[in-house]
C-alpha cells in the first residue's frame, strides 16, 4: 500500500513539473478585497402604533383563494407603455418596504405610511415586498394576496406589476405612484 502511495506522488509531482503560478492581476486581487455593498435594508420597520378606535381595519382576505404567481393592476388612464416599463423595471426604483414576516395587521400599517411618505417625497416607482408565501402551509401566501388587495385601494398608486426574478419576482411588486 505505501508503495501505491508513493508512486502516485511521483506520478503527480512529474505531471506538476512544468506548472508556474499564475500572477494574479492587480485588478483581480482588487475584486476580491472589495467588500460588498451593504443590502437595502427596509426603512419602514418599527413596531406599528397602537390602532385606535375609529382605525380601519385591513380587508379580510380568509375567503380570496390563493393568488396567481404573477400579479398586475392598472387604472384606467395608465398608458400600455408605461405599464411595459413597470414591468420591466425600467427607471429607477426609488424605495422600497419588506413586509414579509409581519402580521396582516402590522404590515397593512406599514405599507400604508410608507406609499403616503413616498408619495409626499415625491417617489414614482417602490418595490414592495410580500413574499411568496413559501412558508405559510394550507393558508397560502395571505399576505401576498392582502397586499394585492390593499393596493388596489389605495389612491396614490396607479399600478402594479411583480417583481422580475432579479428583484424578488412572485414575491415582490413593482408600483406606479401618482405624481
């Protein structure tokens, strides 16, 4: 057995005989000591406050059946190539809210402070991210289809269209606001 062993290193160190290193460029070298960019971290997580008496409560979504993997919303008026662009993303996303995770009650607050404050900042296009889902058993993705739901209501938004793959796909919303 030593002998085998001994003669496949002599086998690998004669094919090795004629292999340098390789210089690495500076530029790879530079790649790979970049530290990456920190991730986009929701701006819109605090613990909601506490509803008061006259608060509306957010649609109850028990009875919708699971939503499509794909979800798009346009008012009248919200032209076919600016629904296009949404699509693709196509402009700058300019925010964006996770919401996935929360209560249907919580994350109704949240998205709902957060497309009044884009607005007012003057934003036209956020990302909203519900989820998929994945995790939610029999229930299906209830906040997903709540989110559908809600948007459609809400007046300072004039469409919506999920995510690309990229940017979170089913489990996230593109959204066209009213300038």
């Amino acid at each position: 057995m030593a002998h085998e062993e001994h003669d496949d290193a002599a086998i690998f160190r004669a094919a090795m005989r004629d292999v340098r290193p390789l210089e690495a460029s500076v530029d790879a070298r530079l790649e790979l000591d970049r530290p990456k960019p920190p991730r986009k971290r929701a701006r819109h997580r605090r613990e909601p406050d506490p509803p008061t008496a006259g608060e509306r409560v957010p649609p109850p979504t028990a009875d919708v059946a699971s939503p499509p993997e794909r979800l798009a919303f346009r008012h009248a008026g919200v032209r076919d190539g600016e629904m296009r662009r949404l699509r693709r993303a196509t402009g700058a996303i300019e925010d964006e809210i996770d919401l996935h995770g929360l209560t249907r009650a919580h994350a109704y607050r949240l998205l709902c402070g957060f497309l009044e404050d884009s607005r007012a900042r003057g934003l036209r296009r956020v990302r909203v991210i519900h989820g998929k889902g994945l995790r939610s058993g029999a229930r299906g993705a209830v906040l997903k289809a709540a989110v559908d739901a809600w948007l459609r209501e809400r007046p300072e938004v004039l469409a919506f269209s999920s995510a690309r793959p990229a940017d979170g796909g089913g489990g996230a919303l593109y959204v066209l606001l009213r300038a």
